[in-house]
C-alpha cells in the first residue's frame, strides 16, 4: 500500500522536518551551538578532565576555528605526523598550552552568548585542516571535506526543488533494502516530499549487519566516519564498532527519519519489469508465506547491496557431511562450539573476525587456507574511544566534526597512487612500486613478530601478490591466533568432504565436527536473483551476462529507464574511505535525477548509450593499471574474464565529482502524455 506525502516546497520541506523529525535543519547551526558551549563550560573540572584524555587534533582544529587564532596551527602542526591520533608528538607543555586556551574560549562563548563561525574561507579550512593532518590537504579536496564532516551551515547533500509550486504528488518510487543505502534513499526523498515505499525481505533495518551475526562481526572501518555525514553520532563506544553497535544506529536512524512507516518487511523482491505502454515499473514481490504481489512505481532505487548472497565453494561432498555446516553470513546461533573440532574454510574478513572469537572455546580450530591475505594492523582496532573523547563529541561544538574529518583523511585518498601499477617497477610481481613495496615490508615485518619470528608460518600466510590486490584485511590478533596450542592452519588443497571429515589432496584427513564457510559472496553476480526486464524485454542478465555487470556511475545503465542503483557495478571501495561516502554520492545523484524527472514532468529518464559506454570504456583503462587487475590476483573484485566489475578505480575525490552533479545532457528523457497534452 502506498504512502502518499503532499509535495511542499523546498522552504516547507525544512520546517517539516524541524517539526516531524524533531531536529534543527542543520546540526551544526547556531541554533544549536549555544546550549553545546553552556554544557560544556557548566563543570570546569569535567572539562578539563575531558581535554586531558582527549585527541589533541580534533581540539586543535575547534580552538582554532573558534578562536580565529591560526598562529597556535604552527606551533602544533610540526608534532602532528599523521591523521590517526596514534601519529602524534606533542609535547605535553603544548597541549596543556591549547587546553588552557580552549576552556577560556569555551567560556568566553558562553558568558557572551556569541554565535560561532561556521562559514569558514577555504583558504582558513585549508590551513586548518593541513596542520590537524600533519600534511597538505590540497585544495580541491576542501569542499569535499567540508560535506562530509558537515562544518558549512547548509547541507549541500540535500537536493531542494528548483522554484516554488512542484508538486511530485503521484510520483511514486520504490526503494528496495532497508540498509545504509536504502535508508539514505528513503530520508533525501523524504527531505523533497517525494512518495516512496522500501521493500525489505527481512523484519528489520540493518541489511548486511542486520544479517551476519558471526562472533566478532565488526567494521574494518573507523565508525566516525562510517555512519551519515548528516546523522554523526555522538555514542559511539569503540573506534571500529561491533555489528551490534551499528546496527542500533541504523534502527535509531530509521527512527529519528520516521522511515518505519514507509517500509514493507518480509517481502522479497523477485521481479521488476519496465511496461513500456506505461513507461512505469511493475515491482513483484513475495512475501514469507509466498503471496506474491505487484505495485507500480514510476522510479526504482535497488538498495541491496553486493555482500549479501553467500559464496558456497563447489567442494565435492558437501551434502554428505554429517555436521552442521554453515556459511559465516548465516550463522547458526543453535550450534554450540565450546569443545568441538571446528574448520574454517577461507581465510578473508569474515574469518578474521570469526577466528580469533572462537579460538579460545574450541577444542581445535583447523583454518583451511584457500588463499593468502594481506593484513594491516591499526593500533585503535582494539580500542574503546576513551571517556574523553567520547564527552568532547558529545559536549563541545565542532569537535566531532573535526574527529571525523580526522578519520575519513587517515582512510581516503593516501594511497590510491601506491595502487597503480608501474611499468618500470624491477619486482612486478610482488609488488607495483616503491610505495608499494615498502607497505609489503612494513606488513611482512609486522606479521613476523606477531608469530614470534616463525618463519616456517611466516612463509605459509605471506601472500605473493602486491598488497590490497584483494581485500585489505584488519588484524584481528589473526597470526596471535594462529599460534594457539589448538590452532593448526591447513594451506593444502581441498579435494573433498566426507561424513566427518575433510580430506585433502595430499591424502590426509582431517576430522571435524562443524564447518565454517567463510567464503565470501557472489559480488559480480549483482542484483540476482531478481529478474529485472527494461525495455522490450530485454533482461539485466541479457545486458551483463552472469557477472559483467556495468553502469554509468555505477548508478544507472541503458535500456533500464527510471532504474538506479546505489552500491552497483564497480563502486566498492578497496583503497580506502567508507562505503557510506559513496552511497551519498550516489543518493545526491539519484535525488537530483528524479528532481529533474518530476519539475520537467518526464515519463522517463534514461542514460545515453553513448554516455554510458564512454564511462566504462574510461573506467576498464583505468583499472587495467591498478592492482587489482594484477595479473597474480585472483579475486572477487574481477570475474571470470579477469576484468574488475566490483572495485571502484577512482580516488573518493574523482567519484565526488563525478556525481556531484547530474548532467541532463548525458540522459533521454521522454515527456509524461500528461504534460505533452497540456502544451
């Protein structure tokens, strides 16, 4: 059943969501400053205590920027080695030095009641944000920055109506999955009053963290910044969070959004057809009783994302193992490990958080290594964010604004050029470049003293293709792991599975009373098993064949009009930055689409071949010369072809640009009957 909302302009649309959502436009607006600088001034003492157990960067960035004093950058700047809070060496005379001076300015703004600068010059920015790195921020990365970590007084990610008096009334747009991007979708559509209804096959929010609840189930990616850049949450409890963590946030979400109402749970999309007569999408879904049902909607936004079908690897006897047998990604609650003989088969994201968790209770932990992984550590992986930080982003403005403009540089762009594959490089095989290869022995140097100098190990995990050629993993106390008592890592080949054993191609046997899949997903295998049919048609499958999928932006392809995907063909990211930046990107693109749909009143919109082809034909160039596409990789981020369909090639900063804004002159657009009558 459709939800329908009255269309209001741009203007009303802000103040309903002052009223409905409870929330100010903006939250870094002085509206809300205010009560911020009397909380935090109100105790002296819990403040200073707060300042002394807090990042020195982040605080730097606030005195700054409150005070307009930029002298004290350099006084700092030149201790500040890194974006991670880890890569500072501030004397201590000198933080104390910028604490002191913070509570005085915190002080002075709430005796005075004076409103804070938000507005900043992008030269200030610039300056501010080179010292709180340690390193030159250039200058085209400054209105990225600024989006993501919300320090303007706008959201420049919202998309508002265009003039007054559109009304987007009978427009009506499913969204299909209720996780981060289908969330993201449902509340920009929500913000310009566009009618939509997310369909979602579970009775929940959350998708992917919704769905894995494997022990140790956590981000690889600094919270902070892995979360909205219009909804930051000030409770995070750890720097990379556990799932259950994440996905409270999301439900708390979907409730301050008041999404609920607009989502149908248990119901599984099975087929979306476009009806060229009515140049609408007929949307089938089922539901867990098997009614089937169909809507029409004059848009789709696929939300479902790339890790959510499960990988099953074809070895031979799996059905004749007597155990339980599992994939991590659908984890049996009711099978108890504690003094069982447990395999994991695989040894990528999934078993490097799953290993470790259960090592300890298991009786013996035989992980079968399919493949070798690089592994980066990250001495805050482990950490819970200190009591300080955790009161300064919850007390004192800007500050965790500044804290995730910290975290999404640690993570972006820096080392996306290590990445590209140098045609003069004297060891290509092991590594693309000088960078390159210095980050193999950095990571090589820290895998041998966390397994205590054994070579023996060393050589079995050391993996003999360039790092980040496939997923760039966080240790998870892995190799700490791996030298348990009851821990024994099999890196001979599979050759089948038997009743209560797995035996090897060398002979031997290994017997075991559960199996562990972590085996990955089916990422090439996009938007199946949904049969999506365009125009005369002609099918998704049709167009990419089993796993080339291909899009314009990863959004959008020809042939399948009104039809826009977030997370699509080559948009993962696996250099850097956070998956969620990039679902924004794709929403902004998105929202701006639909907007031009329904102020023009166009019956549909559909990119031009021409604009769709050249974007991969750029794309393919480009990612032939990163690793990726190295010739010793076998991974999911390429298909059978070798060609990379899942990895996006392009810095974060590229990809912003690419989509900031939509371009009408790379689509066709066909005029609503409607509107053709009325001329």
């Amino acid at each position: 059943m459709w939800i329908h909302q009255s269309l209001i302009n741009a203007g009303f649309v802000r103040c309903l969501r002052q009223a409905v959502f409870n929330d100010e436009v903006r939250p870094g607006n002085p509206r809300r400053e205010r009560p911020m600088f009397e909380s935090a001034v109100k105790d002296e003492a819990a403040l200073r205590a707060a300042l002394a157990d807090a990042d020195i960067a982040p605080m730097l960035m606030v005195l700054a920027q409150l005070s307009g004093d930029m002298d004290i950058l350099d006084e700092v700047a030149p201790h500040i080695h890194g974006a991670w809070s880890f890569m500072e060496a501030v004397p201590e005379d000198l933080k104390q030095k910028v604490r002191d001076r913070l509570v005085a300015t915190l002080q002075d703004y709430a005796a005075t009641g004076r409103q804070p600068p938000i507005d900043l010059p992008a030269d200030t920015l610039q300056r501010m944000m080179s010292a709180g790195v340690g390193q030159t921020v250039p200058a085209d990365y400054i209105p990225l920055l600024v989006e993501e970590t919300q320090l303007a007084s706008e959201d420049a990610r919202a998309v508002h109506w265009r003039r007054d008096g559109v009304s987007a009334d009978g427009f009506n747009t499913v969204i299909i999955g209720a996780g981060f991007s289908g969330l993201c979708s449902a509340i920009r559509l929500k913000e310009m009053g566009i009618p939509f209804v997310i369909l979602e096959k579970n009775q929940n929010v959350g998708g992917t963290w919704l769905e894995n609840i494997y022990p140790g189930c956590a981000v690889d990616t600094p919270n902070h910044f892995y979360s909205y850049s219009f909804n930051q949450n000030d409770k995070w409890t750890r720097h990379f969070s556990r799932r259950d963590e994440i996905l409270a946030y999301i439900g708390a979400t979907a409730d301050k959004f008041d999404l609920r109402q607009h989502i149908r749970f248990g119901v599984e999309v099975t087929r979306a057809a476009f009806n060229d007569r009515t140049s609408r999408w007929e949307v089938t879904f089922q539901s867990a009783d098997n009614e089937a049902e169909t809507i029409e909607a004059n848009a789709v936004i696929s939300a479902v994302g790339q890790l959510n079908r499960p990988s099953m690897p074809p070895i031979a006897g799996i059905d004749r193992f007597q155990g339980p047998l599992f994939h991590t990604a659908r984890w049996d609650s009711s099978v108890d490990l504690k003094g069982k003989r447990v395999a994991i088969i695989g040894t990528g994201a999934s078993a490097m958080q799953t290993g470790p968790s259960i090592a300890p209770d298991v009786a013996k932990l035989l992980i079968f290594q399919r493949t070798r992984h690089w592994v980066a550590s990250n001495p805050n992986y482990h950490k819970e964010v200190s009591a300080g930080n955790r009161w300064a982003i919850a007390n004192i403005p800007f500050f965790a604004k500044w804290m995730r403009f910290q975290l999404f540089w640690a993570g972006s762009d820096g080392f996306h050029a290590s990445l590209k594959m140098d045609p003069s490089w004297n060891q290509p095989d092991i590594s693309l470049n000088e960078a390159n290869h210095k980050m193999r022995e950095m990571m090589i140097d820290h895998i041998r003293n966390e397994l205590g100098g054994d070579e023996e190990l060393l050589a079995k995990v050391v993996p003999p293709y360039p790092p980040y050629g496939k997923r760039m993993l966080r240790d998870n106390h892995w190799y700490r792991m791996l030298k348990r008592p009851n821990v024994e890592l099999v890196t001979d080949a599979i050759d089948h599975i038997a009743e209560d054993s797995i035996l090897m191609k060398d002979g031997s046997a290994h017997k075991v009373d559960v199996i562990i899949m972590a085996t990955g997903f089916q990422a090439s295998k996009m938007l199946w098993p949904m049969e999506i049919v365009g125009r005369g048609g002609r099918t998704i499958r049709d167009a990419w064949g089993d796993d080339d999928p291909r899009a314009y932006l990863g959004i959008t392809m020809p042939g399948f009009p009104n039809l826009f995907l977030t997370y699509g063909p080559n948009t993962n990211l696996a250099h850097g930055g956070s998956i969620i930046f990039h679902t924004e990107c794709q929403v902004r693109y998105i929202a701006q689409a639909l907007r031009d749909m329904i102020e023009n009143d166009y019956a549909t919109l559909e990119v031009t071949t021409s604009a769709h082809d050249d974007y991969n034909e750029r794309l393919d160039e480009v990612c032939k010369n990163m690793v990726w596409a190295h010739p010793g990789v076998t991974s999911w981020y390429k298909n059978k072809h070798n060609r990379v369909t899942v990895t996006s090639p392009w810095t974060l900063l590229d990809y912003w640009k690419l989509t900031r804004t939509y371009s009408p002159a790379d689509y066709h657009a066909e005029r609503t009957e409607e509107a053709i009558a009325a001329e």
